[in-house]
C-alpha cells in the first residue's frame, strides 16, 4: 500500500523537480490531510432480540420512533456495545496482533510487506513493471508516453480509492461511535424520544455527557498546573485525546469486558484497568499518523503553534491539536517553572515509545474512577439477553504495505509487531537487533504469504447461511437452540436431587459451550458478509517466537476450521492444465477422510470417479439431494472441491478451466518427519513416507501394530509367571490405531509417561469394555509403557535426538539462563519461560499488582527443558515453509500455508510438490545439530553440553523420490 501510494508521489514530485527528502514525507502528509476532510460511515451489524423483538420495539423495522430519526438506533447501540477491548498478545513492549479485540472477538486484518527496518523509499529500487506502468516521464513525451500517463493515473486512482477505504475501516470505529453518541442525543432532545428509548439506551446516553465533562475537568485541571501526586504521572497520557473520545473507549471497553468476561457482570480493576489504557495508547497512536508527516517549516495551526507545544514533523512526533490549551497565560518564575515541565512531560508522553504496563494501569484507572462517579446504573426490570456483539471489521483490500520497523506492520494505522513475543522483553531486544540482512528471507517469506489474495466462495457461503438460518446443526455447525434445562423433580429424596443438579450443571456447560460456538460463528459470518464482494482480500502474517507464521488477523483465515477454509478460496484463478482435474479428485478424497484418504493416489482418484452422481448432486443440490457432501470430515471444503469439480467437467475443457480453489499437500506427521530426517532414522523415514512407496505409509497403524505384536506375546504367558500376562489378555483386541494416535502425535511435544498414560485411559473410557476401575488403571499404564517402547524402538535415532535436545536444554536452565538458538534462516529464538514477578501500583482508585516478565526474573527450569525439543522442530517446520513459500513465489505459483499444510492451485500441485521436497532435501543438508551445538558453546561459554548423538544411514536425498511426503 506505502509503495503504491510512494510511486505516485513520485511521479509527482520527480516530474515537478521535487527532492527525494521531500518524496519520503509527501504521502502521508496529503493522505493524512485527506482523511480529515473525509467522513467515515460506520458499516455496523444488527444486534438482533438485543433489548427484545415486539413490533412496537425501537428496534421493529415498523417502529414509529425509529422512523422519526435521522440516525438508525441500531448503529448508535451497535457502536456502544462494540467488543472493542485492547488486549494484546505483546502487552508490555509492542503494539498489538489486534488492537481493538474483544474477550471473545477479534477483527480481520491487512497485507504487510515486510522490508526491514530502514525508510521505505530512500535507496529502495521500486519495480513498475508488474503493472505496466511507467512512472517517470520524459519532458518531450510522445502521445503514447501521454496514453500510459493516462493509465498510471487511473491505476492510482484505484490503489488511492482502496486505500482510503482501508484507512477508513481501522479508524472509524471510536470516530464513528463519538459522532453518534452527540448526534444522537442531540435528535433525542429535540425530538424529546428519550423516554421512548430502552432502558440499556438510556443508560449509554445518560452515562456519556457526564464523563466527558469528568475528564475534562481533569484534563483543565492539568493544562492549569494543577499536576500534584497522581496527576502528574497520568495527566500527560490522559490529555493525548479529547474528553469525548476518552468517554467512548471507556464505556466500550469496560462494558465489552463486563459482557463478555467468564464471570458475567465482573471484572477485574487490574483487567479493566489495563485494557481501557492499552485502548488509549491505540487510538493515540492512531491519531498521530493521521496528523503527522507535515510540512517541516508549517506554520500556525488552529491557533497553536510549534513553538506551542508541536514537536518535530520531520521525526513523525506531533502534539495533538485536540489537546487542551497550552497554559500560555502562566506568568512569574515559578509558573514559567511549571510551565516547562508541564511542555516535557507532555512531550515525554507523544513520544513514540510503549506506554508500558505501569502507564496503562494508571491510565485507565483514572478513566475508570471517573465513570464510576459519573455513572448512575439503575437494573431495568426486563433484562435484556444478549445473544451476540459485534465488531468492526478490519478490511483488508490493498495488497503491499511497506513495514520498517518491528513493531510497524500489518495495518495502515493498528499495527502489529512482526513477532508475537507476549511481552518477553528478551525476545523484543534480540530480535530487534537483529542485523537487518540477517532477517532478509523472513521480510521475503512474510510478504509471500501475505500477499496471497483471497476471496469468499459464494456458493459455500450461501449454503452456510441456509444451514445456520435453518438452525446448524448440520456440517459440524453448531445446533442454534440450547439444550432444555430439566426440571426440578418434586421430591425431597437427596440422591434425586443429587443427580438432578449433576444433570442441570452438564446442561448449563452445554449450554455455555453452545453459546460460545455459536458467537463465534456468527463472528465468521460477519466478516465473511462483509467481504462477499471484493474481488481480493490479503491476509498478513506475523511470527511466534519459534518462527511460525500466523495471520493476524484470528477469525476469517485458512488456519481457521473447515467453515473458515470452506469460505475462502484464492482470489486469482489458474488453469487447470494437464494434472489438475486429477488433483483436484485426489484432494476430494482427501477432504472426505478415514480409510479413502490413505489409499494411493490412482486408488483416491477411481474412487471420486465412482462417486461422480454424488459428486454434481453434492454441487448443484447441496440442500435438497442426497447430502452425500455432509458424510465428508471437512464436509465446507468438500463441498466446495465437488462445486469446482463439477464446472470443470462442465466447462466441456477441464484443462482450460480456471480454478480458485486451493489444493492442500499435508505432511505425514511431520514433526517425526523432521526428527527422522535429524537423525537420519532410515527404519523410521519409512513410517513417515520419507521413502518411495506404492501406498501411503501410516506411522499411527505402524505403531499400532508393534505394540499389538507385544501385548499378544504377553498375553500368551502364564500370569503366575509374568506380571503383565494377565492385564495383557485384557488388551487383546483394544490396541488399534485410535488408541495410540494421540500419543504418537504428542511424541514430537514431548509427551511424558502420565500424560500418555492419560490420553489411552481416556480412549479405553470411551468403549466402556474394562469397568473396573483399578483394571482400567493398569491397562492404561501398560498400553502407554509398550506404546513408548515401541515408539522408541521405530524411531530410535529420532528418540536419541529428542532426548539430546531435552538434556541441553537441562543444562541451559540450570544455569539460570533461558535457552536460545538460531534457526537455518536466521531467526533468533529465545524460549519466553519465565516465572513472572509482581510489583505495586499506586492508584487513586486503589493499589494495584501487576504480573510481569524481564530478563531478571528466573527461568521456569522444567518448562525449558521440556519445551525446547518441540519448539526446536516447530522452528525447523516454519523454515521448510518459509523456504517453499520463497520457492513458490519465483516459480510463479500461488502459495498458502498452515504450518506443515502447503497450499496452491490445483493445476501447480505437481510444481509445489517438487518444490517442497527439494527445500526440506536443501534444509537437512546443513548441519543443522551441529550448528546448534555450535551456538550453545558460544552463548554459553561456560558450559558443557554432550556431543551430537550418532545418526543413522538415511540418504536424505531419498525424499526427492517419495511421493506420499507431503500428500
């Protein structure tokens, strides 16, 4: 978006014989300047039955009063009760994944072009070819130099429209809600409706004026001087905004936290406290870019000066013009005394750092002990039930945006740090000094992914939105109606009633979950109804601390549940070609599951083949056919892969057929993937499809099969001889695949004995076939005993690995430090496991105790230690990503990906697979171990840690031949 905007400034200025510093500054001056001549309308949702649902309610589209206003009443209520929360994954240091989020929502997000950390613009090369427009222009042009003028301008006449409406969509929410609130009250008294209005109406209106007024008085209270005790370490942050935009984040924040916390009604000071300063912080920063970036030498504006208090615009420092007066009537030496600290206290606080913790707490809770004495709550006695809030959708329609710093990407204006670091100060600082060239392919891989366009599938769409009208309850959705609570039996028979409230307390969990699911899928629907019609959307990435990408945004992405990927499809279409039909089948059967998915390729294809009634009646009568898309485990995507299928049979040419829908390649549990290729466990490569086969290899059966295999020699013991024959002739005829697949999976993270033994009760539980308590006991601690046996013996160099990361990370931890390491693409990782410290707050409205994390506070020694092997495989999944999205972008193909799940067009499958494999053959042909050995020796001088164990015979170079890798 920042290039785009930068080329036509450009042009502009080059063209006139402007200077680059000039260039560098002109953009956001003039789209700031043209954001402030612009109204933003809210496109708010209908709470709907919110106060009730009568025809003579406010909300009736028939009502008479509603019909009297200019400004619809739901937008009005809509914008009060806004779940728009500050919570931040990095609270203390950066800004956040999504400033404005709910307890229980979030927002959609924008495209990031990440670059590094220097000016966007100075001795950048920028590439106008991609479209076909030439920006520098000779003084004698010809006629076809004009007609590509033409075409430039009208191509940035469109970026420009786009990113306007994108600046519009992160700001307006608290702009919008302010606007309404004055208007609205304004209509109301002059139309004299007010007692017509509900009782939750009354209560948002009444509370708005008198804490506006609060906070201005606190604001003239310290723009006099009057900044004693408390004041002064507050005041300065609190006279950043207007009184009536304070007044708008605090009521919506603190209500969002209220309606939406786990104990309904409550919530915390600290929480409370915290999050209304956070909120603050957010719309501080916001407003600063809107008025920053003017002229250098500007002269008075609106009364104030630079000299006045406007801090440098070279340096993108502004004082906020909305900020009360500057005390400039302050006369004598004391008050000329004050009147300078006064000036460096409110430049300390415009400045660009975080507020921090210790700031918010103080913040907001003088915001929030201001409400609390404004505010007059009186119960009405119909209490309104709330079934679902809503918040601003965050639209993403641009597709680069230039970020140059750590903590500026994502958004125009809500920005996000390039890693989600949760507040580890540590993480911040490594990464941050990170020499630029260092994290050049993490910038490059972060652009790749974000900037994938997407785009809603309708047809799915529209099938979702019967579905839910319907009541779910179909497709994995959730059922729309609560679960009956029973009656109270007439009795006094204490077990009765004992059973009773067990029922009723099963009843009301349901009920809650039901609750949860079906706010969340109204959620997903907002955004998806919003972005219906563009023809792209881009989704921008962020990192955990392992390196793992992310969208930013949490609700509408392809990471997100099989509604979520069933919605979205690539928003440019490709070519089926000469193998795309094939892959798109192939992927069919993958989405239907359970034993089709793990038969061959050719085995998957025939069977679709044989499926094709099935497969047009799912498409073209998905509600009223025969259903047969519902049997599928990923029944959205299904559907959506037998809709593409059935055009491309259709279109009479499948090979020319233009598909959308993206086609996924899944590794074979991928993370003993890498744990094999570490140890070059051969016997272990082939459970895991490392090797060439004619069928897919299933690591879960594989295992499966070892332990059965025990279990029947135990069996066939006599019990007087050995102590494990008789609980073994128990388990003859349990062991399956089911039964041992979560604690295969949960290998790679370091699952302990307990935990196993845990996850296979919990399996034996569910048959119901051993009721004794004690047998189900010790079955469960057998199976998990030969089920990690036999884990260890099909993977034993992979276990020797695992076991040689877990006694480093011991020694690391031991030592008082946290566990650090660079991943092949150069990331710094630092393991965030600390035991948080607590330290007092003084407040006016009490003391507070806020929990955090520093580099002195001492590192949680077991979570290190336990973490790291995980953790470390989980930075060696994201590079073999990052490494194929880089590919992927060169060859030309679009790419997606969900960790080990890489996606693309069905017509590039056969070019990504190839990609994928010679990136992961390109990764382990480092020495990955020996290079993490390496570090260890340096960072930590002063220990010793063990040799890298020996590996195996695995020629890693034998993946570029196995066809079930990634399937």
């Amino acid at each position: 978006m920042w290039r785009a905007a930068a080329r036509y400034f450009k042009s502009e200025l080059l063209h006139c014989g402007g200077s680059r510093s000039r260039i560098a500054q002109v953009d956001l001056y003039a789209l700031a300047q043209h954001r402030l001549l612009c109204s933003a309308t809210a496109e708010v949702q209908t709470v709907d039955r919110l106060c009730g649902s009568s025809s003579d309610h406010i909300f009736s589209p028939d009502s008479s009063i509603l019909s009297q206003l200019n400004t619809p009443l739901e937008d009005i209520l809509d914008a009060a009760l806004l779940g728009v929360v500050s919570r931040y994954d990095n609270r203390d240091y950066f800004r956040s994944l999504n400033p404005y989020r709910s307890a229980v929502f979030s927002s959609t997000a924008e495209p990031a072009e990440y670059i590094g950390y220097g000016d966007p613009y100075e001795g950048t090369e920028v590439d106008y070819d991609e479209r076909g427009i030439e920006f520098f222009m000779s003084e004698h042009a010809g006629a076809a130099v004009e007609a590509k003028e033409m075409e430039r301008k009208k191509g940035h006449n469109k970026l420009q429209e786009l990113r306007q409406r994108q600046i519009i969509n992160e700001t307006e929410a608290w702009t919008n809600a302010e606007a309404q609130y004055e208007e609205f009250i304004a209509e109301m008294c002059r139309k004299k409706l007010a007692p017509n209005l509900p009782a939750s109406q009354l209560l948002l209106l009444g509370w708005y004026e008198p804490l506006r007024d609060a906070i201005a008085e606190e604001q003239r209270a310290f723009s006099e001087l009057e900044f004693r005790g408390e004041r002064a370490s507050y005041g300065p942050f609190l006279c950043q905004l207007p009184p009536s935009q304070l007044a708008v984040i605090t009521m919506h924040c603190l209500l969002a936290l209220v309606m939406s916390n786990e104990k309904m009604g409550y919530v915390k000071v600290i929480q409370a406290a915290l999050h209304i300063g956070e909120a603050v912080e957010q719309e501080v920063l916001i407003r600063k870019l809107r008025i920053g970036k003017a002229k250098k030498n500007e002269t008075k504006r609106k009364g104030i000066t630079k000299d006045d208090g406007i801090s440098t615009i070279e340096s993108g420092k502004v004082e906020l013009t909305t900020s009360p007066e500057l005390p400039t009537q302050a006369t004598g030496m004391q008050k000329l005394r004050k009147l300078r600290l006064w000036r460096s206290m409110l430049q300390k606080a415009s400045g660009s750092d975080p507020w921090g913790p210790t700031i918010y707490a103080k913040v907001g809770s003088r915001l929030l002990e201001l409400f609390m004495e404004t505010a007059v709550i009186r119960v009405p006695s119909d209490d309104p039930h709330v079934d679902a809030s809503f918040e601003p959708v965050f639209q993403h329609t641009n597709k680069k945006f230039v970020c140059t710093k750590f903590h500026d990407g994502g958004y125009l204006f809500l920005k996000s740090s390039i890693m989600r670091t949760h507040g580890s100060k540590e993480q911040y600082d490594i990464f941050k000094n990170t020499p630029r060239e260092n994290m050049k392919k993490i910038f490059q891989a972060l652009n790749v992914l974000g900037e994938t366009g997407w785009r809603v599938n309708k047809p799915v769409l529209a099938v979702l939105e019967q579905i839910w009208k319907e009541g779910g309850r179909l497709a994995n959705l959730v059922d729309a109606e609560d679960v009956l609570v029973p009656a109270k039996p007439e009795t006094n028979n204490l077990d009765e009633l004992k059973s009773w409230r067990r029922e009723v307390g099963i009843v009301k969990r349901t009920n809650y979950e039901r609750y949860s699911l079906r706010c969340d899928v109204e959620l997903k629907l907002a955004v998806a109804r919003k972005l219906v019609n563009e023809d792209a959307f881009y989704l921008p990435h962020n990192l955990d601390f392992r390196g793992r990408a992310y969208p930013m945004h949490p609700n509408l992405n392809h990471l997100g549940s099989d509604m979520c990927r069933g919605v979205l499809e690539f928003a440019k279409g490709r070519p089926l070609g000469e193998t795309g039909l094939r892959w798109l089948k192939i992927h069919l059967a993958n989405l239907y599951g359970g034993s089709i998915s793990k038969l061959s390729f050719d085995a998957r294809v025939a069977h679709v083949d044989t499926h094709m009634d099935d497969v047009f009646d799912s498409a073209e009568n998905p509600m009223n056919g025969n259903r047969w898309w519902l049997k599928a485990e990923d029944p959205f995507q299904f559907l959506a892969a037998c809709i593409d299928i059935r055009n491309a049979v259709k279109s009479g040419n499948p090979k020319t057929y233009n598909s959308f829908l993206p086609v996924h390649q899944d590794g074979s549990c991928n993370g003993l993937q890498h744990y094999a290729a570490l140890g070059r466990d051969r016997i272990g490569a082939g459970t895991v499809n490392l090797l060439a086969g004619d069928v897919p290899a299933d690591v879960y059966s594989a295992i499966a099969d070892r332990v059965h295999r025990t279990i029947e020699k135990a069996a066939l013991k006599n019990p007087e001889a050995s102590k494990h024959a008789a609980i073994a002739r128990v388990l003859l005829g349990q062991i399956d695949r089911k039964l041992v697949k979560q604690t295969i999976m949960t290998s790679v993270y370091g699952v302990t004995f307990v935990g196993a033994r845990i996850q296979i009760l919990n399996r034996l539980k569910e048959r119901g076939i051993i009721q004794d308590g004690g047998e189900l006991f010790k079955a469960s601690v057998y199976a998990a005993k030969v089920t990690l046996d036999a884990l260890g013996e099909g993977f034993r160099e992979a276990r020797c690995i695992m076991n040689w990361l877990s006694e480093c990370a011991q020694i690391i931890a031991h030592s008082g430090n946290s566990v650090k390491w660079t991943t092949p693409l150069g990331l710094e990782v630092v393991q965030p496991y600390r035991n948080p410290s607590r330290h007092l707050v003084k407040t006016a409205l009490q003391d507070l105790h806020i929990r955090s994390v520093d580099v002195d506070s001492p590192v949680l020694k077991t979570r290190q230690r336990s973490a790291f092997a995980p953790n470390f495989i989980h930075s060696l999944d994201s590079t073999h990503m990052m490494l194929t999205a880089l590919a992927s972008n060169q060859a030309g193909i679009s790419f997606a990906g969900v960790h080990d799940s890489f996606w693309t067009h069905a017509g590039d499958v056969d070019v990504l697979n190839k990609l994928t494999r010679e990136k992961f053959v390109e990764l382990y042909s480092y020495p990955i171990l020996e290079n993490l050995l390496l570090g260890f020796q340096r960072r930590y001088a002063d220990l010793t840690f063990p040799p890298v164990p020996e590996r195996g015979v695995l020629d890693i170079r034998e993946v570029l031949k196995a066809p079930y890798f990634f399937n």
